[in-house]
C-alpha cells in the first residue's frame, strides 16, 4: 500500500514538469529560499514584459499630438489620467506624484503583461520550440518552462521590496532622516517621561512589522491569485490530455476541456486586471502612508 500511495501519476508528472522553471540549478529548487538559484524563464518574460511597457509608453509620448488624438493616444491618455487621478487622491505631495505616477502606471501595464501571459495554452511554446527545433523531447527543461512571472515568487516579492525602499525612501525625504528615526520610536503610541521610554520597544516593534506585513502581503497577494489561477489552466488541460480517441468518455473530457478553459480563461481576465490594479493602488497608498504622520 506504501508503494501504490508513493507511485507517481501521469497526470502528477505532468504537474510536477510544468512547475519546475527553467534556471541554474536545471532542476526544481527545494529550499523555499536559495539565491544561488537564478531563473532564466521568469528574467526573461518579466524583462521582455517590462520592455514592451517602456516601448509602448514611449512610442505614445512621441507620436502624442496636440490635435485630435488617435485611438492609441486616446487610449493611453485615459490611462494616464486615471493613473494620475488615483495618485493625487492619494499622495498630497504634487513633486513626489511627478515620479510615483508614471511610476505607477509603468508597474500597473507591466504586471497586467505579465499575468496575460497565463492566457497562453499550457503547452503551446513547447509544442512551437519542439518544431523550432530549440526542444528535442517533451522532457527537455526549455519544454516545460514556466511563462508566468508572476507566478515565481521571486518576481512579485521583488517587486515588493521596491516598493518598500520606495516608501522608506519618501519617508526619510518628506519626514527627515531625525523625523522618520524618531516616527519609529514614538509611534504609534505617545508617551512622556517614563511611559515613553516604556513604549519604545513596542512602537519599533509594531512599525518593523508593520513594514514587513505590508510588504509580504503586497508579494504574497499577486503571487498567490496568479499561482493558483497556472494551476487550474494545468488541471484544465489534463482533460485534453486525456483523449483516447472517439469515444464517449474522450469526447466528454474534450467539450469539459474546450468549455472550462474557455470560462475559467474569461473569468481569469478579470483576474489579470484587477491584480495589476490592486498592486498598483497598494503600491500608490503605502507610499502615500510615508507621506503622513501616525
């Protein structure tokens, strides 16, 4: 009974090669945090993702015509209002949204490119590099990289911890170094004489988990809706996986194929959006919170 329970599965297989990335190692990595292990498939989308972010945003900053715009400019222009609208709801300071708007919107189209990717079919890069040539059998790592950035925990907890320096950074800026020093230590309960002295420990305690809560959450938050939804599209495609031929099972498991994919992927649309939404506006509200005393 051991042995039947620790065999493994075509379909667990299938899983386990879709999960492992393509990195350094050339193998899944099993410590939850190694940085010797660089993973070459989640750089390379993210990069690729982010470049053409700058490419469109710059091509539309260049083509922008005081006349009557073009569906393109008229597209970007509503993006960037809605952007800039967001930004100045929620940081006071006009010099700190000069930067942390377009910040914004660069982060809120980059992370909305990077969680499309999931739309594309499990399999389908595979199948090309094996046609290409680039892959030589179902088994070779290039096969079964990961396309999704998002879903590698590095690529959203990295993102974290830049808006973390960001809102250290406007912290010490708008408070002064002596201001943000002392903001830790007295709040965010005040005391004088003794009772201060007293509350120290427990106000530095509170904001360095403030801080740290705020940045695992903002990582934990993408990484976990976009995992979860690569997981479902890999379930979903073990029922075109298991085709055998026309019969009624096969053909039932194909129209659930055909049909679940084509729901749960309308439905992850509104996933991909709202996620690069809330990051964005996660991102805008802790850097607003540097701006404000306790």
């Amino acid at each position: 009974m051991a042995a039947a329970s620790n065999a493994s599965s075509p379909q667990s297989d299938y899983i386990q090669h879709h999960l492992v990335h393509l990195n350094s190692l050339g193998e899944k990595q099993t410590a939850i945090a190694d940085f010797s292990v660089i993973n070459y498939d989640s750089l390379f989308w993210s990069i690729l993702m982010g470049a053409i972010v700058i490419f469109v945003l710059w091509r539309a900053a260049r083509s922008a015509t005081a006349g009557v715009p073009g569906r393109f400019q008229m597209g970007v222009e509503m993006l960037v209002g809605m952007v800039a609208d967001e930004a100045k709801s929620i940081i006071p300071n006009e010099t700190s949204r000069r930067f942390v708007a377009p910040l914004a919107l660069t982060v809120f189209l980059w992370v909305i490119l990077m969680n499309t990717l999931d739309l594309i079919p499990v399999d389908l890069l595979g199948w090309v590099f094996i046609k290409l040539g680039l892959a030589v059998e179902h088994h070779d790592p290039l096969y079964y990289h990961r396309i999704l950035p998002t879903a590698d925990l590095n690529v959203p907890m990295g993102m974290s911890l830049g808006v973390l320096v960001l809102t250290l950074w406007y912290g010490i800026k708008i408070k002064g170094g002596g201001g943000f020093v002392k903001g830790l230590f007295t709040a965010p309960f005040h005391g004088h004489g003794v009772v201060g002295l007293l509350l120290v420990p427990f106000n530095l305690l509170l904001n360095l988990m403030e801080y740290a809560a705020k940045t695992v959450s903002l990582g934990m938050r993408l990484f976990g809706n976009m995992f979860a939804g690569e997981l479902l599209f890999m379930l979903i495609a073990l029922l075109g996986g298991a085709w055998a031929g026309f019969n009624g099972a096969s053909i039932g498991l194909g129209i659930g194929h055909v049909l679940a994919g084509s729901v749960w992927a309308i439905f992850h649309i509104l996933i991909v959006l709202l996620q690069a939404y809330i990051f964005m506006m996660l991102s805008l509200v802790y850097v607003g919170l540097a701006h404000e005393d306790h």
